[in-house]
C-alpha cells in the first residue's frame, strides 16, 4: 500500500469528524427555538367578537 493511502486513510476520519462538529456548533449557534413566551397575546384573525 502506497505511503499516500495510509495517510489519507488517516486525514479523511479526521476531517469527517472537524467538519461534523463545526456543523453542530453552526447549528447550536443559529438554530432559534420558540420558548413558548408571549403565546397568548396572538390574537386568531378569524375570531369573531
């Protein structure tokens, strides 16, 4: 086996794994959650009064 193909072997899991946590992080970092705060000043348009 080719000096190259042991190191590929070796960096290609590495930077699978680099590349997974930087997709967590950007996620964690971006992703916005509805905390449920503030639900019931919403008023439904079809209500009638």
């Amino acid at each position: 086996m080719p000096a190259y193909a042991t190191n590929m072997r070796l960096k290609f899991p590495i930077l699978a794994l680099i590349l997974e946590i930087i997709t967590i992080i950007l996620y964690a970092v971006f992703a916005v959650y509805d905390d449920g705060i503030g639900h019931d000043s919403h008023h439904n348009a079809t209500e009638s009064n």
